[in-house]
C-alpha cells in the first residue's frame, strides 16, 4: 500500500496504519516502569479487556511470556468470565482504550482482593477511578472505526513490562522499520483478486492473537465472515463447510502439515489457500521479512492489516466506517455495578 497515494489516501484507515510507525518509534520505554513493583511482588497475572483491547495485547504477551520462560504465570480472559473467579493477591491488568467500557469497569469495581492496574488512551476516565495505578498512552488516537495503532499500543506496553521483567531487549526502531517494509508491501493482483471476492476468510495461526484479532478486523473492515481456526483445527473437520468461493489465510505455516492442507484444500475442495511468510511456500505467498522472534507477532499484524485493507477496498466497502460497529463498544450506563 502507499498511503500517499489513491486510493489509499481517500481513508482514514490506511493513515491510522501508517501512523503506527511513527508511534512505534517514539513509543514511551519508560511509561510502565512504576508497574514493575507491583508485578514483580504477585504470583500471577490476568490480563483483561473486551475485543481488541484483549485479544491480541494479551495473547501476545502469554506468547512471548512462555516463550521467554518468564516464571510468573499470565493467564487472560473476558472481564465478564473474571468476576467469577478468585483473584486474591493477583495482579489484573485490564485495558480500554476509552476507559468507559462497561465490562472492565464492572470487574475492577467488584474486585477488591487484588492489585488493579487500568490501561487506556485518556485521562480522567471511570477505569481511573476504579484502579490501583491508571497507566495514559498519548500519541495512539485513531480516525477510522476499526482499532489499529492503539492495538499495538497496548501490546507494546505488556511487551515493555515483559522485556524489563525477564531481561531481553526490544528495539522499537528496528521493529518500526519492518513493520513499515510490511506495511508497504504492494500485493500481487491474484491475491488482492482472491480476497475481494471470498465469502469467508478463514485465519490458521498459533495461538498467539494475531489470527483472533484479523479475524475480527475481517468484520469490521471488509464486511465479510470469518473464523479462527487455531494450530491444526484446519485439518480437524471444519473442511466439511469450506467451499471454493471461501479464502484461508496460514499465519504460521506448519510445514510439516504442507501437503495435507493442499491434499484436503486446494485440490479436494478448490478452496485458495495464502501463506503469510518469510519463507517459500506451496502456496501463494505474501512474503514478510526474517524478523527477530519477538517481532514476529507484529510483522504478521501488519500484514494482516494490508491484506484486510485490499480486501475491503477491493470488494468496495467503506473500510473506515462499518455500518453497525460502534468506536466505543459496550460503554457503561449510569450504574456499572
């Protein structure tokens, strides 16, 4: 994509995406440091929020937690499944980038067994209110509907406390620059072809977010159905409702499950299968750049986001404005209790 030119400069979307570069290389290194107290005293993290402000913040850093052998167990859920749960002496980071959104405001109000860290983009808001320490993000404002930067902006918040915790570097102006180089990666027309006119998007990924998350933009982007079908669930029955007027996207390609997927997709069923990847594939492939693991998850987002924004724009949707989605999804009323 160019955003400077048509027509990706007609939406707000596409500028949003752009400006997460930006963003991401002037991102604050220092903003969550008075987090680290708290965190480090705890035995276990819940890390919450409603759609995006959860699905891939809190996906990715359990990744990258695991991964890193951090010893502090980090566990995530709906704010609404937490109520249910005993959270004593638990840290609960809950993110909203208003700060009005129902669910969280209803869980920190309730829980008073546990050390609540609230996570959003304005200052004197009702999640302030309610929690131990209120952490502001500035500089993640979006345009568009659908949320973009202030996804990465919250990932990179929970990725700044891991790094600090468990003692790996992050440069975020190397991963500003791939995610730019992703960004800006022009499709081929088969792909842009392929997208615009499925039926269903259907995204086979690692549980790490990323997949979650598209699936979701899918919607509110593009207009169109899709589903997650994490690790293998692709090879586990769901191909008895995959049609060839469907597309599936690999985020992470098994490699050693290749020829399945073209035995029961591409040649049984005639359904198109694209690769997301930094190396060649067997399928059409939209390459990404060799990134240091840490990046990985960002860099798939990011490319994500392009084919997303081709597919919307393609099929002639407005991707800025869905017709249902509100910015602000389910805000609290008068009473939250």
């Amino acid at each position: 994509m160019k955003p400077d030119q048509a027509p990706y400069l007609n939406y707000n979307l596409i500028r949003d995406m752009f400006e997460t570069i930006p963003m991401i290389r002037s991102f604050n290194t220092t903003r969550h440091k008075p987090w680290l107290g708290r965190i480090r005293e705890t035995s276990r993290i819940f890390v919450t929020g409603e759609g995006s402000s959860r699905i891939f913040p809190a996906n990715n850093l359990i990744h990258h937690a695991i991964s890193s052998a951090f010893p502090v167990p980090i566990f995530t859920e709906g704010a609404t499944q937490l109520l249910q749960y005993p959270l004593t002496g638990s840290v609960l980071i809950g993110a909203s980038n208003s700060g009005r959104t129902k669910e969280l405001i209803r869980l920190f109000s309730n829980k008073t067994d546990c050390t609540k860290l609230g996570l959003t983009f304005h200052p004197g808001t009702p999640l302030a209110d309610v929690s131990d320490q209120i952490l502001v993000i500035g500089g993640a404002e979006e345009t568009s509907i659908p949320a973009t930067k202030s996804v990465v902006a919250q990932a990179l918040t929970y990725d700044l406390v891991l790094a600090d915790l468990a003692g790996y570097p992050f440069d975020l102006n190397q991963l500003a620059d791939f995610f730019k180089t992703v960004l800006a990666t022009p499709l081929s027309p088969e792909i842009r072809k392929i997208l615009a006119e499925a039926d269903h998007l259907y995204f086979s990924g690692f549980n790490t977010g990323v997949s979650e998350e598209l699936r979701l933009k899918t919607n509110e982007i593009c207009h169109k159905k899709s589903d997650y079908l994490p690790g293998t669930y692709l090879l586990h029955g769901i191909e008895e409702v995959i049609t060839p007027r469907d597309a599936v996207i690999l985020m992470d390609v098994p490699s050693a499950d290749a020829a399945g997927i073209i035995t029961h997709y591409s040649q049984a069923i005639g359904v198109p299968v694209i690769a997301v990847s930094s190396q060649p594939q067997p399928f059409l492939t939209f390459p990404v750049p060799e990134v240091p693991f840490l990046y990985q998850t960002y860099i798939q987002l990011a490319a994500g986001w392009n084919l997303l924004a081709e597919a919307g724009i393609g099929a002639g949707v407005n991707i800025d404005k869905p017709e249902r989605v509100r910015k602000i999804g389910n805000e609290i009323e008068f009473n939250p209790i």
